[in-house]
C-alpha cells in the first residue's frame, strides 16, 4: 500500500518541492491540467481543418490536374493524353493552356441529307435541295473530339500572333448584297466584335493554317471535322429537318440566324427570310450562349457558317458511308454547314449544304475544329 512520505526537513527548498508534487492532491491537479491542454489542442486542430476545407474545397489537387496532359512534342502525336475539365457536367478535353474546349462526340449511325419530304421544309432552290440528296446511311466508327463552340476570335488572334499570318479583304454584306471589301477583315468585319465571338472573314486556307499551328502548339493532330461527321454530331440523334423541331419560333433558343433583331437592322426585306422570334443579336453573338444540342455542343446552327474538310460535289451520289472526308470532286470549294447569322429559315434546316468558293471569306463563316481520339484513351477529369 503506498505511503505518504515523511515531509521533509526546514530549510531544504528541493525536498519541498519534491513532496508537494508528490502529494496525491497535486498528482490529480496536473493530471486535470494535462488533459484539458490535450482537449484545446484536439478542438484548435478540429477548427483548422473546417475552415481548410471551406476556403480551399477538400483536398489540395486541382492544382495538379495541369501536368496530367504528356509535354507537347516537336511532332503532334496522333493521341497523347489529354487533359480534360468538367464544365456545367459535360467533360472536355483540352490538350493544352489555351487550346479549345473539345467535347468527346461518341461513334454511331445515322442517315445523313434528306428526302424530298424534308427539304420541302426549307423552300430553297433546286439545286440546294438536290444537293441534300441521295439521303444515305453513315456509319461514324468510333468517337472523336469536336470544339464545343465555333473557334472564337480570341483564340485566332492567338494563332496571328504567334505566327503573323496575314488575312486580308472579307465579303461583307452592304445592304443590298455581298461585296469584297478589302479593308474588312477578321479583326473588323464591320461589325461589332469581342474575344468570345465567332471569329469570322477566314477561308478554308485560313482554317487549315489554324489547325497546323494547333496541332504543333499541342502536340495532337488538329483537322477540319468532315461533313459527315458535322452533321452527325450536329443531329445528335435527331432526324427532323430542324433541331428545334416544327416550332419556327423555338429557333432563337439555338441559332443566332436572321431575326427580329436582323430585320430591324435590314428593313424592306421580306418577313420569310426572317424567324418570328428574336435572339437578342443583329450580328455574331458570344459562343455558347444558346442551348446546346444532346451532344453539349453550342451554335452548330447559326453565328457563323462552318467550313468542312471536303471537297465539294452537287449530290451524295457516290459519298463515303464510313464518316470520312470526300477528297474527289470540287475542291476549289467547300461545303459551308450550319448557316449564320444573316440566314433565312430554309438554311437553317440541319442538312442544308451551300457551296462555297475555298478562297472566300464572308462575315458570316467561320470554323470549328475536330481531332480523332483513340478507343481506349482515358480523361482524366479535373475536379
């Protein structure tokens, strides 16, 4: 049994010390003080943390999602990794700093052009009509990457200063009809213009220099998508002669195409070249402001006609069925999808084609870009 030790003699300050420390009533004081010390540091810790994670988010990685894409290499690579991002839950890719949003369309089928019963739907010459035509099965084999908006003017000025390419006259319209003007350009189409709209005034040459200096700049292989694989991603599943079915006034809802707004900007014009709604745009309008189509894909129709990879032939007499490129035919011009914003309704039908010279920039045409994607590429996403 344990004993109080004799307290020890007068004059002896060390021994005091010693015995009070010793006494049980001081034991059980320390030990009290020792406790509610490790309690303040447990609760401080606890406060530490929950603001950690209400200012910074749970964990310390998005920092880290920047190196997940390989270095870019002096020759583009047909599929290094890609970085990828998550955006309103739609997963894009970006091979790099600066590069566009690309949106992971998925292989399928699908009947390309249009019967004679849906090219009705647009009333357009015959020949338009007829170039819709034969309606035809296309198979796209696997998935591939198309930028989620048209290229916007920011990202071409990019592409002009890291190059100094040159880009000069655009055929604008001045009322009346187009005309070439060689003081207009992309950087001043006659019309008002920010970083985050379509870049317009480019040809085919133009688009095809941008996607070289991309694909270098990232180190993947950047290409024109092919008709076929416009439309198909355009449709995203569906087969009607409009994407926003037979209600002409629910266009606005996708398509910056001719208006209210437009035919306040061009009266005397006959009201059936113009959609009974209003966008809000008499010009271009900012990319990705209108609703996407089921592939999360903005402004496939309206803003700014789109150039394709293919040479142009009249019909689909003859087209590819695999979803690539056809390398016969016209090639001193291309198929121009999508329409823009001084379109009528007819062109504004899914599977209208127009002809365009390969040389010619109007203030109404522009690009998007598209890149192959290998089957077993993963995304990392960044969160």
């Amino acid at each position: 049994m344990w004993r109080r030790k004799k307290p020890p003699q007068s004059g002896s300050t060390g021994r005091v010390y010693y015995y009070r420390m010793r006494t049980p009533e001081k034991r059980l004081e320390t030990a009290v003080k020792l406790a509610a010390l490790m309690a303040l540091i447990v609760v401080a810790g606890l406060i530490i943390a929950y603001w950690s994670v209400a200012i910074f988010g749970p964990g310390s990685e998005p920092e880290q999602a920047a190196i997940l894409a390989a270095p870019p290499s002096s020759e583009p690579a047909d599929n290094p990794p890609p970085l990828a991002d998550l955006d309103d839950g739609v997963s894009l890719v970006r091979d790099c700093a600066g590069c566009p949003p690309m949106v992971i369309v998925p292989g399928g089928s699908f009947i390309m052009g249009s019967r004679l019963d849906q090219t009705s739907a647009g009333n357009a010459a015959l020949p338009v009509m007829e170039s819709e035509m034969p309606a035809h099965g296309v198979t796209i084999p696997s998935r591939f990457a198309l930028q989620r908006t048209e290229v916007t003017r920011g990202q071409f000025a990019l592409f002009v200063q890291a190059t100094g390419y040159q880009v000069v006259g655009c055929t604008i319209f001045d009322g009346t009809s187009w005309v070439l003007d060689r003081a207009r350009n992309w950087r001043d189409p006659g019309f008002f213009q920010d970083d985050d709209h379509p870049v317009v005034c480019v040809s085919l040459q133009d688009a095809r220099a941008y996607t070289e200096w991309l694909s270098a700049k990232a180190g993947v292989r950047y290409r024109l998508p092919t008709e076929s694989e416009w439309e198909y991603a355009a449709r995203a599943g569906n087969t009607g002669a409009y994407l926003w079915g037979g209600d002409q006034t629910a266009a606005c809802a996708y398509a910056n195409a001719a208006d209210a707004s437009l035919l306040g900007q061009f009266k005397g014009r006959a009201l059936d070249l113009f959609f009974a709604c209003d966008e809000g745009h008499v010009f271009t309008a900012p990319v990705g402001k209108l609703r996407a189509n089921t592939f999360a894909l903005h402004d496939m129709m309206g803003n700014a006609r789109e150039i394709t990879a293919d040479c142009w032939n009249a019909t689909y007499s003859g087209a590819p069925g695999d979803g690539s490129a056809r390398d016969t035919g016209d090639c001193g011009a291309v198929a121009s999808r999508g329409g823009g914003w001084f379109d009528p309704p007819p062109n504004m039908h899914t599977a209208r084609r127009l002809k365009m010279p390969s040389s010619e920039r109007r203030s109404d045409q522009g690009f998007r870009v598209a890149r192959d994607v290998a089957p077993d590429t993963s995304l990392p996403i960044r969160r």
